[in-house]
C-alpha cells in the first residue's frame, strides 16, 4: 500500500491547513489558520466577502502561496514543498472556477480531453470515452463537437464540471460556481453538483451564496470572518441554531 493512502488512513484527514497565514501588503486575509477535511466530506465555506474563502480554494490550486504554515493534501506536502512533489500533490485537486475558463478554440470534447491526455499522459481514445461518460453525467453528450460560445453559460459551467472531474481528482474545489449564471440557469448546474456528491466519493470543497444548496450537500460548513474559522459544524447546526453572533449577522443577511 502506498505510503501516502496509509497516512490518510491514519489521520483520516484528506486536506490539512496548519497554522496558515497568507497577507496581501498590510492586509492578513488568512490568519494563522487551522483546519482540516476528512476524505470524502462534502464542506463549505462560508462567510462575508474578503473572508479568505477563494484564497484558500487558490492555494489548494498552486495559484498563491502562503506566508507561513503547511498545507498537506493525502498525506503529501503542498506547502513548503520542492515543485516536483508539489507538482505530485496538485495532481489530486481539481477546481471550478465562477467564470467557466474554457478554451474557446476548443469543441467541448477538446476542452476536456486536452489535460488527461498531456499531464496524465492517456491515449486519446481513452480520454474520449472518458469525456463521452462525463458529458453525460452533466446532461450534455449530445453537444460534444459544439464551441463553447455555441453553449449557455449553465452547459459552459456543466462543461467545466466534466473537465475538472476528467483529471479524476480526489478533491474537487468549487469557487462560487453559480454566480455569473442567469438565475434560470443555477438550478441545472446545483442539480449536477447535487448528483456528483451524492453518486460519487469526491471530497468537495466549495465556496457558495447558495444557502439551500449548502444545506443539501454539506456535510460540514465553516464559517470565516477576517481570515479565520469562527464556527464549524452540521448545516443544520450552523444555519438553524448558530452559536457565533457574526454568523447570525451573515446568514440574517443571505438567507
Ligand atoms: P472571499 O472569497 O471570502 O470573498 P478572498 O479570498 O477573495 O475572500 O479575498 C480576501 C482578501 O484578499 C480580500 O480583501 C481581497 O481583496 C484580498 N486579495 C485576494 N487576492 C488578492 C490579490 N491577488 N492581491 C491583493 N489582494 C488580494
């Protein structure tokens, strides 16, 4: 058994934040941080805007660094780490981003085979089978050879779901996926994300407005202010008895 699986087993914890801080100039949007996720937990992170919630989901993704603190992902080290094992552990971490971020030169098969078959090295008919199981997953197999600009925003963010899930990540990180959708378009999209946890063992990680969807699949939330964990606990603990007065504040005010 490889080493890493019998660490998480160990820990049962997938994902580990310890004593992070990260500061923009003066400002500390994560304040020595400490939390964790177990494999296969569906969490999301809630709180006022400027929180640090995408920050978190950018470092999980490479795109920032920290100042100070570790960040382990299965057992592996993200931060501090050399950039081939950092490279290694990246590999397990998919992300949806609020803006879809498609090719657009691409047919939406395109889009989704490029990465299996350039960083994991598949043959291209395995990676457009694969492509083909996952586009029907989000509803869309019938679009396969259309553009992007040919697409809703809703089947571009469907798109960018089976992109993300075709690098078989063990963690799928989603940053406010609804928000730049026409209102008629999020409930198609909060369907897929729905099924997703429910029919397969992903962990997710997921920055959200959507108060109702939190509650279906979470089974933790966390709520931030100013770069730190204020409370944490069941949906159904945070959102009908919250302990915390600002997070009686935040949801009075998005819910
Ligand atoms: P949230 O997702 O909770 O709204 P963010 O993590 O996006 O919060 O941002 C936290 C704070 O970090 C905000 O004050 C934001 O302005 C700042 N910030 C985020 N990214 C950068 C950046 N690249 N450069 C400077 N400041 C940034």
């Amino acid at each position: 058994m490889p080493a890493d699986t019998d660490l998480t087993k160990q820990n049962d914890e997938l994902i580990r934040f310890t004593n992070v801080t990260k500061r923009f100039g003066d400002n500390t949007v994560l304040d020595d941080l400490c939390f964790s996720v177990r494999p296969g937990k569906h969490v999301t992170l809630i709180g006022p805007s400027g929180s640090g919630k995408t920050t978190i989901l950018r470092l999980l993704m490479t795109l920032a660094r920290p100042d100070s603190g570790t960040i382990d992902v299965n057992g592996g080290r993200l931060f501090p780490a050399g950039e081939k094992e950092r490279r290694e552990v990246r590999k397990k971490i998919g992300m949806v981003f609020q803006q879809f971020n498609l090719f657009p030169n691409m047919t939406v098969l395109r889009n989704i085979t490029e990465a299996p078959v350039r960083v994991l090295g598949l043959s291209k008919d395995e990676a457009e089978e694969r492509a083909r199981e996952l586009l029907d997953l989000v509803g869309l197999a019938d679009r396969v050879d259309a553009r992007p600009s040919q697409l809703s925003g809703g089947q571009q963010q469907r798109v960018a779901i089976a992109r993300a899930l075709a690098m078989r990540p063990q963690v799928l990180l989603l940053d406010e996926v609804t928000s730049a959708l026409d209102p008629e378009l999020v409930a198609g999209v909060l369907d897929v994300l729905r099924d997703i946890a429910r029919s397969t063992d992903i962990t997710m990680l997921c920055v959200t407005h959507e108060m109702n969807f939190a509650r279906d699949i979470s089974d933790d939330v966390l709520m931030f202010d100013a770069g730190k964990v204020i409370e944490s606990g069941s949906p159904e603990k945070i959102f009908s008895e919250p302990e915390h007065e600002r997070t009686r504040e935040f949801l009075g005010a998005v819910l």
